[in-house]
C-alpha cells in the first residue's frame, strides 16, 4: 500500500485556515450568545465572530480573496441572531478586506508589535459602522440617527482589538507547534 500526501492549499479555498476560521468561528459564536450578551448591558457588545475573522486572517495572511471568503462565511454564522438579516454579508466582508489590508502592515509602538490591535480595531469598526449607518437608512431612518450608535461600535472596536491583540501570540505560537 503506497502513501498518499493530499495538499490542502489552494488559494482562496485553503483548507487549513477553513478549518482554523471554523474553529475560531465556533468559538466566537458561543462567546457572542453567552458573555457577549451579558457585556450588552454595560454599552459594548463585543463582536467575537469578528475578532475570530481577524485572528483567522492574521494567522493565516490571507490575501484578499481568501479574506473575502472568511468574511462571507462569518456572515453566514451571524445570521443566527443578527438584528437585520442579510446585511451581515456586505459589513463583514468589508472589514474581513480592512484586516487583509492592515495585517502586511508593521505597526509598532516603542518596539512592540500592535497591527494586531489597530487592524483588528480598525475591521470591527468598519463593519459596526457600515451595519449601523445601513441598518439605520434600511429601518425607515435618518441617517443622522445612526450617530447615537457611534459610542457603541467604537466601544466593541476596542474591545475587539483588545481580544484579538490578546489572542494572537498565543495562537500564532500554537499554531506553530
């Protein structure tokens, strides 16, 4: 009997970071209904589907297409409990593409790496935006009634890079083993 190596790499379609985005999404979608819910009531409603988009994307420095793909299949998962079905699939591929654009960067504060942190701040934050400012026209609104939303998406934004820069060293070393 011969030995046969499948090779699971096949650009957008790599199916080891599938696998890492599956696990990372199962995650964050129990945190989301179980501490995510419970944060709410404080004015942040932490995104861990998001931060587990953005830890996939920098594990793996997925190009475009592949953050594409994350992000489809992330709003795919949000539709359990979204508030306005379907949006989900703009937002999140807008910010899974942010984080693609963010994570080649080497941004650093007094020699320490924080890409992690301001991509994954700067991903949450387009997709919150994008949802509040679309979900608002989208319910009958002004546009302008989406500024009340502001401290709540910048709020999750921070917590969502902190999460994610928290996560990402110890992940990236597991990873490796």
């Amino acid at each position: 009997m011969t030995q046969r190596t499948v090779t699971a790499r096949s650009g957008a379609l790599d199916i080891s970071a599938l696998i890492l985005l599956a696990v990372l999404l199962a995650a964050g979608l129990i945190l989301n209904m179980t501490l995510g819910n419970a944060l709410a009531m404080t004015g942040i409603k932490p995104q861990f589907i998001i931060a587990a988009y953005a830890l996939a994307i920098l594990l793996t420095r997925g190009g475009f297409a592949q953050a594409a793909v994350f992000g489809l299949i992330s709003a795919a998962v949000i539709q359990i409990n979204t508030s306005i079905p379907g949006l989900n699939f703009a937002t999140e591929v807008a910010g899974a593409l942010t984080m693609a654009a963010l994570v080649r960067s080497d941004i650093r504060i007094a020699g320490r790496s924080v890409t992690p942190l301001v991509a994954a701040f700067a991903a949450t934050l387009v997709s919150g935006a994008l949802f509040a400012v679309a979900g608002t026209v989208l319910s009958g609104f002004a546009i302008e009634a989406a500024l009340v939303k502001v401290p709540i998406v910048a709020g999750t934004a921070a917590f969502n890079a902190i999460v994610v820069q928290a996560l990402y060293l110890p992940l990236r070393a597991a990873r490796r083993q």
